[in-house]
C-alpha cells in the first residue's frame, strides 16, 4: 500500500503498528499533562439551541446510519 504520508509502499501491518502507537503516544501525554489539552465543549441533547431531532439526523449521518 502507498502510504500518502511517507511516498513509499509499507504494508498495512506497519502502517496500523505506527498508527498505534502515535495514538499511544498521544494519550500518554494527554494523561501525562491533561490542563495543555484543549476543551471541547459540550451540551445536553435538547438543553442547548439544538433539537433532539437534530441531533438524531446529525448523528444518523456521522455514523452512516442514516
């Protein structure tokens, strides 16, 4: 497989190693210092200016359950 990243053929084992492990490492330095990480703020289904109708279509679609 060419890796558009790397301009090179790497199989899909390597790439799903290295995959991996940039999200372990990622999540390691999250844990390791969790107040540089940024916040996404959330809210409740139906409590902000969003419906629960919309949030089920946006939702069907993100998913692909649509």
């Amino acid at each position: 497989m060419l890796s558009p990243f790397r301009g090179r053929f790497e199989s899909w084992t390597v790439i799903r190693a290295r995959m991996l492990r940039e999200t372990e490492v990622f999540i390691e330095e999250a844990l390791r210092h969790p107040e540089q990480q940024i916040q996404i703020p959330t809210l409740k289904v139906g409590s902000g200016t969003f419906t629960h109708l919309f949030a089920q279509a946006f939702w069907a679609q993100v998913l692909g359950t649509s």
